[in-house]
C-alpha cells in the first residue's frame, strides 16, 4: 500500500472519530429544544457534553489539516467549490463554542434563552450541512480538467445530498437521544429513552433509502458490506434501547455512523472528489496527494501525536463518566 493510500485511510478514520463523538454533541444540542422542558433540564443535557464538546472538535481540526497536509489538491478544491456551507458550519462551531461558555455568565432569563436557542440552532445546522457536504462529494460534483469546481451553490442542493444532510442530522439526534439516556438518571432519560424510539424509527427509514441509493449508484461489495453493517446496527440500537440497554444502544448507533462513513469513503476510492463531467477530470489520491517524502514526515509524526491524544480523550471520558439529573444542578445556575 502507498502512502498517499495510507493517509487515505487515516483521514477516513479521522471523519469517522469527529462524527461518532461530534454527532452526539449536535444531537444533544438538538435535544435542548426537543426533550428539556425547564431550564434545570437545559443544563443536565448541556452538562452531559460540557466537558468534552470541545476535545470532540480536535478531530476535524486534525481531519481539515491532514487533508491540507496530504492532499493539498483535494482541500483546495473542497474548500473553494464548498465556500459557503464550510463557512456556515465554521461559523456556527464558533458561536456554538461561545453559547456553551457564556449561557450561564448572567442570570437573567432572556440572555440564557437567547443562547439556549443558539446551541440549538447551530447543533442543528452543521448536523445537516455535513451530510450535504459529504453527500456531494460521493455523489460527484462539477470539476473541470483544471481540477476546479465550476459548479454553483444550487448545484450542490440536489435531492440527492440533501437526502444525505436529513439522515446525518437524524442519526446525530438519534445518536445524541441515546446518549442523554446513558448519561442522565431519573424523568429526563426516561423521556430521552422514549424519543429515541421515534427518532430511531425515522432515521432507519431515511438512511436505508440513502444507503441504498448509494449502493445503486457508486457502490461495491465493501461498499455493500458497509451498507448491511449499518442499517443491522441502526435496528439493534433500536431493539437496545426499547430493552433499556443504553449502552448498547449508545455501542450500536456508533456503530451505524461508522459503518455510514465507511461506505462513504469505500465508494469514493480511488477517488477523492469525483468530477461528475468527466472521469478524467476526478481528483485521485494520486493526483491530488503531496510528495511522498511529506506523506513520510507526516506519518511519523502522526504516529508520535496520535495515541498520546487518544489516550488524554479517553481519559476525560473516565473522569466524566458518571449520570447526572436535575439533583446535581445547583439553583443558582438554572
């Protein structure tokens, strides 16, 4: 295997660690208007992820600068043809990040309300704007022989792609709806068990029309493998949450989104971009990768950062592992 190979896979596995622990994150922060129904709730859904929302985040810094690093190509092509909806996704990680420090700076109602409805708005958003993004770059955007995007902002808004946002937005909320049932005790994750019932049913019905339409269109017998894994997950997450096994079903929701970004990223190699005017004109690892004595650097060092980052992540994890109520809220920060 290639280097340019190598890195393929591992900014595959990065995307792949940003949405299992990031779709939680969106999912919870969609909760904030969907399962809490008092200010108290507000604050156990939003302490649930307080204090790993932003080490969650580390993986797309390290997937967006990976891709830089080893396909230079590929991420100036990206980041130019998707301008507008990377900007919006950036903008809204930004005011996210600030809504979750500064809710609880006053006290006044009207100033945690107004960024209560932020953390939800911008949880939201980017759950949505993901799947578009990744929709159209398996779907094959409009690249000329110069390797740059000529296509339109409307031209990324096909029935296609935004099938594609509808199920990464309903899988994160599904995802973050198990996840509130495994971190909260008492009527909140009672309720949280019994939305994720719905949520769940939905989601499955969205991502099996999506994964097979997929597997119609670009699809392979990994891609296929990958298929079954996740829509099989997806339905015993379900069966796990109707038994109250919610760390099960927390495992296997997990594992569908794995499973979906795998398919992803199986049906796009070789390729990294395909060009949906012509074969020829899609960016490849090949074409779109640095050189090989960067690919070499980086790989040592990824190899030196990786497990020490790993192992602080799933350190805050531990430390953080407890359930939490309404009990544990203090009056003061309603």
């Amino acid at each position: 295997m290639e280097l340019h190979d190598v890195w393929f896979v591992i900014i595959a596995v990065l995307w792949t660690g940003y949405f299992f622990l990031e779709g939680f994150d969106f999912g919870v922060g969609v909760l904030t208007k969907l399962l809490a129904r008092d200010r108290a709730e507000k604050r156990v859904l939003i302490n649930t992820i307080g204090p790993v929302w932003d080490g969650n985040e580390v993986w797309l810094l390290t997937a967006g600068g990976a891709t830089f690093a080893a396909f230079p190509d590929w991420y100036a092509t990206l980041f130019s043809g998707f301008y507008l909806p990377l900007l919006v996704i950036l903008v809204c990680l930004i005011v996210r990040g600030v809504a979750f420090e500064y809710r609880a700076k006053r006290p006044e109602e009207n100033w945690q309300r107004n960024w209560e409805t932020a953390i939800f708005w911008t949880s939201l958003i980017p759950a949505f704007l993901w799947g578009v993004a990744f929709g159209n770059i398996v779907h094959g955007v409009k690249i000329d022989q110069h390797f740059e995007y000529v296509g339109t902002l409307w031209d990324l808004l096909n029935p296609y792609a935004l099938l594609g946002g509808l199920v990464t937005l309903t899988l994160f909320t599904f995802h973050g709806t198990v996840f509130t049932a495994l971190k909260t005790v008492g009527e909140i994750r009672e309720r949280a068990r019994n939305l994720a019932r719905w949520v769940g049913l939905v989601t499955a019905g969205l991502a099996l029309l999506f994964l097979l339409w997929t597997q119609v269109d670009k699809g392979d017998g990994k891609s296929l493998v990958a298929m079954v894994v996740a829509v099989a997950a997806l339905v015993a997450a379900l069966a796990a949450n109707w038994a109250g096994r919610e760390g099960w079903s927390f495992a296997l929701s997990g594992l569908a989104i794995v499973a979906t970004v795998a398919m992803f990223f199986l049906t796009l190699f070789p390729n990294v971009m395909p060009s949906s005017l012509n074969a020829d004109w899609s960016l490849t690892v090949t074409n779109a990768s640095s050189s090989p004595y960067t690919l070499k650097i980086m790989t040592w060092l990824a190899a030196i950062a990786t497990p020490l980052v790993m192992l602080y992540q799933g350190w805050t994890y531990w430390v953080f592992r407890k359930r939490i109520g309404t009990q544990h809220i203090a009056e003061t920060v309603h």
